[in-house]
C-alpha cells in the first residue's frame, strides 16, 4: 500500500471516530430545557432584529428546523439549531447597527 | 475498487480533514497532484452550489457556462494570491478591507463555515 | 476622596456632553437634506456611467446597456407579454364599483396619464401615497374591498393607468414639509444601506454592479428603474408591481421582507421615483 493510501485511511478512521464521539456528547448533552433555553435566546435576538426591521430568512430558516426538530425530540439537532439562529440574529443586529452609519457613506454625491 | 467508484464521502471527508487542518501541512505535502485535485471537489461543489459559494453569480470561472462581471475573474489564483490568509480574509469579510464591496462577508454573515471557506480556497488554488 | 468625587463627577458631566452631542442630530441636519442635489448626482452618476443611453431610455433597464438583450427585446416585444394584463386592466378600470362610480372618480385626470405623480407626499396623512395605494383606497371609499398587492388586478389596473401616462416624465413633488424629508430620507437610507445575509444594499446593485453581468442577467441601473412598472418578467411568467419587485429583490439577499406597501417601501419608491424625476413613464414593461 502507498503511504498516501495509508494515510487517507488513517484520516478516515479518525474522522469516523471523531464525528461518533461529537455526535454521542452532544446528542446527550443537549435535553429538553436546555434546548428550550437557547431556543428562547435566539428568539429574544431575533426579536431585536425585527425591532430594528432587519430580519434575515436564514434565520427564520433556522428556527423553523430547530422546532421541528424539537418536536421530533431531536434535541442534539434542535439545539445546534438554535445556538445557529442566535449567531445569525445577532449579526443581522450588528450589521443594522453597522449600516445605520455606513449608508452615507455609499451614498452618490 | 476503481477510483470512479470511490465514494464521494470518502474524497470529501479526505478534504474535509485536510483542510481543517487536524493532519497539519504534513498531510498535504504527501498527497500526490492527483489527490489534491481530488480534495478541490467539495470546495468545487461549495462555490458553484447557489446556496453557499454561489461564486458563479458574479464571478468569470472554469466551469461556468454564462459570463458574469459583478466581480473579478478568477483565474491563476495562486499567482495572485501566494498567501492563504488574503484568500481567506477577502472571503470572510473583504468589507474590512475594502468597505465599498459588493462581496457578501461570507464568514463574517455565517453563510460559509471555516471548514467551507478552506474547501473553497482548496478548489480556486487549482484555477 | 471628595477631589475623586469632584473629578468623577466633572468627567461623567464631560461625558454626558459628549453623549449628547453623538445622539442629538446637528442642528444643521434639516439643512443637510438636499433633495435637489441629490438627485444631480445621482443623475450624473448614471449618465457619465452610460453616456450613450438617452435619459427615457434608462426605462428599458438591462435593455438599454446591453445590445443583445435589446434584440430579444425588440423580438419579444413584437406581441408584449403584458398585453393581456393591460386588456384586463382598462376592463377593470373602466368597471363601476357597486355604487355606481369608477375608479375615474378618485383620481385627478379621471385617472388617465397621472402615473409620472406617484407616489407623492399626503399632507393631510402625512405619508408617502404610491399609485397602488391610492387604487384600494379608491376601492375602499367605494366599499369594496382591497385587492392583493404585487400580482392579479392590482397589476392589470397600475399597468393600463400607467400605459396611459407614457412619454411624461416622472415628475414627483417634494413638497416644503419636514416629514415629506424625513420620508424622503428613509427612503434614501433603505435604498443605500446594506441588508440580509448577503450584505447587499439596492445601490450594490443597482449602482455599483449597474450595468454588469450576473449569470445571464444584466443588473438594471437604478435611474429610471421604476419607469416601466408594472412589468412582465419572464422569470415570473406573470405581472408584477413595484411591490412584488422590492420583496424579491429582499428575499434574494436573504433578507425577510416586508409586507406590501410597508412605509419603508413607499419611502423607498418615493426616493427612487424623485432621483428619476425627468425619466419618461415606459409602463407596463418586460424583464428577462
């Protein structure tokens, strides 16, 4: 066998393994109020984005699968999903912050 | 078991890896010209794929049927750009370093992963 | 230790100051809102950008910046696809409402060759009225009820009242009212700030990329951009308003929009139509 050959199945064996390990933590990790609490954490940030009319779909996107996999007791996924909705309404707040100055300076003159 | 039957999971998880770095630039330096070629696939699939790279909407590139000139044409990547970290900058945010971009900060918005982003690097190195 | 409070207190009032003058606006911000210059630059920016497309063509969008796409142009345009929204619309419009009086009772003009006016600025309500609008208001006096903005009879009707107004330059007042600015003004902002996942502001665009290919498409150039509503797109394969067209274009850049005739869409529309004052009406229109 040649040592890439080797190598390529070494670096599938460890991804393999890798990939099993996170998936066991984090699907035991996330429970139900756990979830609930970051579902209810991207929903506040969420709520800012809309208060300054700055939604992203992604985000409602993101949501939307995170409580669909909640009712389907996927709480691993629902969580993931729902720490990603967070990450998404905050930066559609911050670039609502940024561009609240930064307009003007696209501006024709 | 031939190389067109290998499967797509296997060249991607390779790719995957490499480009997380996990195996470090030893790894890389192993891999024959074949191989890297191989591991450009996923970063291939990422920046035609309209729902994440979708460079092909403002960008000329090899495989794109239809012209587009919002932006650059991407070719001799390696030429132009020798260091990685440009690369990865103009990707992840290029309004940080040029604030009248039209370029979407695809890190900075989430809408590529770092994982993603190096896949991609991995294919425009091969343009 | 009273010398600390002394000296905390000195600062927090510096501070204060200084807060104040970052969120108070300049006095001067009245003064800074200068309709009429903007639109010169706006203007110029485009004509120097396209210096071999006449000012009513702008109208046409990627058709006037780009040969080929105006020869399928001229093909297509041998039988419009709007044709049959724009025999709907006159039935529609000529229609009496239950009560016996047409929508020619609402208008100035009876309605006919008034589009290059909207939206303009109500004094009384104090808000931005665009022609759709001002159709289901029309509806509503009448008691009937609102039709569905974007697609349908609201198309067919803004398509015939605006094939009623081509050749006149759109000429939308800017009346001396400060929330006439203040509309104005967000408008501007909307169309220049960036927005979605995407980062994309309607100036990314529809200034800076104006003219450029994305995939087959050529991105329209934002002067007279309104002109030729409501328009056949083929990418619809149907009419679509003003309204339609704003929503996707912010739901391509990932962002949730808005619903229909939102104020920020009527600023939006107000801004856009103004910078494009002088712009002949080319609606109803076609668009790839």
């Amino acid at each position: 066998m040649k040592p890439e050959k080797i190598m390529v199945r070494l670096a599938l064996v460890l991804l393999v393994g890798a990939t099993a390990l996170a998936g066991a933590a984090s699907a035991q990790a996330a429970t139900q109020s756990e979830f609930e609490a970051a579902y209810r954490a991207a929903t506040e940030a969420e709520q800012k984005a809309s208060a300054l009319r700055n939604q992203w779909t992604p985000t409602e996107a993101a949501l939307e699968a995170a409580a669909k996999a909640a009712a389907a007791k996927d709480y691993g996924t629902a969580m993931d999903l729902a720490r990603r909705a967070e990450a998404l309404a905050e930066a559609s707040v911050e670039q609502a912050k940024e561009q609240d100055k930064l307009w003007q300076n696209a501006v024709l003159k | 078991m031939t190389r067109a039957a290998k499967p797509a999971t296997a060249r991607r998880a390779v790719a995957s890896l490499v480009a997380a770095g996990l195996l470090g630039a030893g790894v890389a330096t192993l891999l024959s010209p074949a191989l890297r070629a191989q591991s450009a696939a996923p970063g291939q699939a990422l920046a035609f794929d309209r729902a994440k790279g979708n460079c092909l909407a403002c960008h000329t590139m090899k495989g794109g049927d239809v012209p587009s000139t919002v932006g650059p044409e991407l070719s001799d990547m390696k030429m132009r750009f020798p260091d990685r970290s440009t690369l990865y900058a103009i990707i992840d945010d290029e309004e940080k370093r040029n604030p009248e971009t039209v370029m979407p900060p695809f890190g900075k918005n989430l809408i590529l992963t770092r994982q993603e982003i190096n896949e991609i690097i991995d294919f425009l190195y091969t343009l | 230790m009273k010398v600390a409070i002394a000296t905390i207190g000195r600062r927090a009032a510096a501070c204060l100051v200084l807060l104040l003058a970052l969120v108070l606006p300049p006095a001067s911000a009245e003064q800074r809102i200068d309709p009429a210059a903007d639109q010169r630059a706006f203007q110029a920016y485009f004509r120097q950008a396209f210096p071999s497309v006449a000012l009513n063509d702008f109208a046409n969008g990627p058709y006037a910046v780009d040969k080929d796409m105006r020869k399928q142009w001229e093909e297509i345009m041998q039988f419009p696809p709007y044709d049959f929204a724009l025999e709907d619309g006159k039935k529609l419009f000529e229609t009496p409402f239950k009560n016996g009086k047409t929508y020619a009772d609402c208008f100035p003009q009876k309605g006919i060759g008034i589009r290059q006016n909207y939206p303009y600025f109500d004094r009384q309500t104090g808000e931005v009225v665009t022609l759709d609008l001002a159709i289901n208001r029309c509806r509503e006096q009448n008691g009937e009820t609102p039709l569905p903005y974007q697609v349908g009879d609201m198309a067919a009707i803004d398509a015939y009242m605006a094939s009623t107004s081509r050749g006149k330059p759109f000429a939308i007042a800017l009346p001396a009212d400060p929330r006439a600015f203040a509309a104005y003004e967000k408008g501007k902002k909307f169309f220049y700030e960036r927005r979605g996942q995407l980062n994309f502001s309607c100036a990314s665009c529809h200034v800076q990329a104006a003219g450029k290919r994305l995939r087959g498409d050529i991105l329209a150039p934002a002067l007279g951009i309104l002109a030729s509503f409501p328009i056949y797109r083929s990418d619809w394969g149907s009419m679509g308003t003003v309204d339609r067209r704003f929503i996707s274009c912010n739901d391509q850049v990932r962002s949730v929009a808005f619903k229909p005739e939102d104020e920020l869409y009527r600023d939006l529309e107000y801004f856009l139509s103004y910078m494009s004052n002088g712009v002949a009406i080319a609606g109803p229109g076609t668009r790839p």
